[in-house]
C-alpha cells in the first residue's frame, strides 16, 4: 500500500487514509472498498439573511457519507474555518464510529461557515432557522432520512431551533421531534445527553484500565484511572465533562488544562471546578487564572510528562510538527481526527499508544440514538416500569426480613430504587462503550497485521458496513 506516512494530508485524506489500512486486513471487493470509502451526496448551499439592514450570505454543508442504514446521523458544527473537506471527513468518521458501536444510523455532518462570537442571540436564530429551513428543502432533515445534532459551535439552543423550525414546515409528521438530537430536555431531549461524550470517554478510559495486557502496552501500571496525570486539551463541552468525571469520580490528576488563550499546569492537579467557573465568567478564557500556572503558549504544554493526553476540541493538534516531542503514554482522543495521519506514524515508533476517536468520542452519538428512539416511542424511559421495579424490590426486602433477618438501611434505600431515564441513558453507555473495546482489544490481540486500535476499530467498522449493504443486495 502505498502511504504517504511522512508527509501532512488534508482531514479527508487522512481519515481515507485509515480506512484504507483497515481495508487492507479485509477481504472486501475493490469496487466495494471504494464505494465504502466515498461519500454518497453532499449538499452545498448559500442563503442570505438580514444582519442589522445589510444583506449577509452564508454558506454551509450537509453531507452524507453512508446511507447504509437510516437515518443517517452527524453533528453540524458552527465555525469560522469549517469546509467541505472538514465536513466529508466527519461523514465519514461518523459512518465507522455508529458501525462500531453498533448505533443504527448512517454517517452524516453538517457544517455553517461563521463564527458565532460576531453575532447576537437573536441573529444566530434567524440564521440557525433560515439554514434549517434550506436543509429541510432538500431532505437533509428528518426523523427518517438525516438527524443532526451538536457539535462545535452548536448546542441545545441551536438544536431547539432546528426542531421548532422542521415542526413549523413539517406539520404533519408524529415524530417530528425526532428530526434532530441534542435537544433541551424540555422539547424532547433526553437526560444525560449533555455529558455523554465525555462520560463515554471516561467509560472507555475505565474499560481500557480493565485489561492489563493493554496497560501494560501503554507502559503504565494499574487497573484504575486513580492517580494517573492527565493533560486535557480543550474545556468546551467534552474536554470539560471528561476532565470533570475524571476528577471526581476516578481520582485522577488533571495536571494541565489547555485553551485557545493559554494554558494551565499544576503538578498536584488543578481544581476542574473552579477554572471551568473561571472560563465561563472570562469570555471563555484562562488568562489570568489565579491558582496555577499560566502559560500563553498553549500548544507546548501538549508535550508535558503525563500518563493520558487528551486533545478534546479540535482536528490535527498532534502533527508532524509535535508527535516526535509529545511525552504521554497514552492518548485518548476525544476530539474528532486530533492526531494526523502523519503524527500517528511517528507516534507509533515511540510506542504511544493511541485510543481513537472512531471509539472514544461515540458516546455522543450513541445517547443520541436513546433520544431517538425515546422520541420515536413518545415515552421517557423507565415511565412504565420504575415504580413497579420499586415495588418488586420493597417484596423482595420484606420475604428476606420475614425469615428474621434485618436488611441494612442503605441496603434497603438502594435495593427500592427503580431505575430513572439519566441511570438508564448511563448504564446503556457503559455498556456500549464496553463492548465495543472488548471488540476492538479482541481484534487487536488476534489479527497479526494489525498493529494499533484505530486500525482494529476500523476494520470492525467497515466490515458492518460491508455485511450491511451485501444484504440489502448492492454486492451479491
Ligand atoms: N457531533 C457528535 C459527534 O461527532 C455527535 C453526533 C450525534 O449525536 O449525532 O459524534
């Protein structure tokens, strides 16, 4: 094969690039790899909307990558740098990260060319609305056919927008709420959907931690997260979520926090809590930040002594340009493609070892998918069945404490709790996010030309896809 590994290629080429290694180890038809690889359609559009008496154009994308199942499912990001390229790449990516993690959904993502620091409030909606409208026009919108959902730049608000607006020309369609995920709660979210990409990171981080063979590769030592130094690149929704559940719930020191505006180091762990509480209160920045270290160079805390590396915001922070003095053992990939195809070679040769993205962020999507299908179901999970399970339990507890035995209280509190939508929505993520490392470790450990996890993820991905579309009879 021949791989271009010494020399930076754009997101799409490296993301096909991958896809290639991964088809490598398969046995699949030229015809089909390629028509795998590709993306199916894309939609380029240009609308105008007024900003303060003046004319403004807008130009945006929504592409889809497979349609091997449906709806087909993706964020759409807002910023100010986002391109087609970008956009294909995410498709793609999106396809092989719902494979995966066995969500059933093609892959799509949308992007608007704009940064959202220029606009008020109510112009954001009006633009939101005007290119909701635009996607709806051509189909790229709906519970059946293409479901949005946040991504950089975008969030609950942005998706409430697209929901009232697919409601105001789609009348008729029942699950019309099930046109975009990501909503607030109160139109037809799900509970937990904020937190879930970086709760499926720490799942995936704790599931990794459960198999020595694997931490023993990325020369580390333990079977838990406690104590481990971690840098985390980007506190925006998934870098913050991850940072934060790390710290609480797992012990671990979180020992550089990296913005746009400057970094943070501090060797005992910094405070998750308070800098976010900082962040939120200065225009999103670090600077100044009292207790820790600042420094204005942000991307050279990248290369700090850690055990994990988390790049949690953008695509190619790790390039040619710092892999070779990147010092973490492990990194976890939060982000969508942090790591170039180029940096993953020289990373490879000293041993780092990577979790990829393709895997690690799909606790997005896969909340997602619980949201759809709550709002395709028009019930909040667990409606039916709390209360009952409650009662079942209370019977248990009394059978037991009839033979004389007394049941401790907490024991009993925790026994008589039936389980809410948010213990569901996590339990369901753990899960998926367990299975699908124990998939990829197992491919790994067992195939002889594969020699890291994106490949293994890939190829597992890839060859759902494949499977799928043989049975719909594209390839006999
Ligand atoms: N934008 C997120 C991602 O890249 C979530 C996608 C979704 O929920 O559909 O995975």
């Amino acid at each position: 094969m021949n791989v271009p590994a010494d020399k930076e290629v754009s997101f799409r080429e490296s993301v096909n690039l991958c896809c290639d290694m991964a088809m490598a180890t398969l046995d699949i038809p030229d015809g089909m790899a390629k028509y795998i690889r590709n993306v199916n359609n894309v939609y380029q559009v240009r609308f105008p909307v007024k900003i303060k008496g003046q004319i403004e154009t807008f130009i945006g994308w929504r592409a889809v990558h497979s349609d091997h199942k449906l709806p087909a499912k993706g964020g759409i990001r807002f910023a100010p740098n986002v391109n087609q390229d970008e956009v294909e790449a995410l498709a793609a990516l999106m396809s092989y990260k719902c494979a995966l993690v066995d969500v059933p959904f093609g892959g799509s993502k949308g992007g608007l060319l704009i940064d959202p620091k220029n606009y008020e409030r109510g112009e954001m909606e009006s633009i939101t609305r005007r290119f909701a409208y635009e996607l709806i026009q051509k189909d790229y919108i709906g519970s059946a056919v293409n479901v949005p959902a946040p991504d950089m730049g975008t969030g609950q608000r942005e998706m409430a927008w697209i929901v009232s607006t697919y409601a105001a020309h789609c009348p008729g369609d029942i699950n019309q709420l099930g046109c975009v995920t990501g909503k607030p709660v109160s139109m037809g979210g799900i509970q937990g959907r904020i937190e879930a990409t970086g709760r499926g990171v720490v799942f995936g981080l704790r599931e990794f931690f459960r198999h020595p063979e694997d931490v023993k590769l990325a020369k580390m030592e333990g079977d838990s997260l406690e104590g481990k130094k971690v840098i985390i690149q980007g506190l925006g929704n998934v870098g913050y979520y991850t940072a934060s559940i790390l710290q609480k719930e797992d012990g671990a020191k979180i020992i550089a926090i990296l913005e746009w505006d400057g970094a943070l180091y501090d060797p005992n762990g910094l405070d998750v809590e308070d800098v976010f509480q900082y962040k939120v209160a200065n225009k999103g920045g670090v600077t100044g930040y009292p207790n820790a270290e600042y420094f204005e160079d942000s991307k050279s805390l990248l290369e700090r002594d850690c055990d994990i590396l988390i790049p949690a915001a953008m695509e190619a922070v790790i390039n040619q340009s710092n892999a070779a003095q990147i010092k973490a053992k492990l990194i976890a990939e939060a982000a969508n493609g942090p790591v170039t195809f180029a940096a993953e070679s020289i990373l490879k040769e000293k041993g780092v070892v990577i979790i990829p993205d393709v895997y690690l962020n799909a606790g997005g999507v896969t909340v997602s998918y619980f949201e759809w299908i709550k709002n395709l179901s028009h019930i909040r999970f667990g409606r039916m069945q709390r209360r009952y399970e409650e009662g079942q339990s209370q019977l248990v507890i009394q059978a037991i404490e009839a033979t004389g035995t007394k049941v401790p209280l907490d024991l009993v509190k925790k026994l008589s709790q039936g389980a809410s939508e948010i213990d569901l929505v996590r339990s369901g993520l753990d899960d998926t996010m367990r299975k699908a490392f124990q998939e990829i470790r197992e491919r790994y450990w067992s195939t002889e030309n594969i020699d890291n996890y994106r490949t293994a993820a890939m190829a597992l991905a890839i060859e759902k896809i494949y499977t799928s579309y043989r049975t719909m009879g594209i390839y006999p």
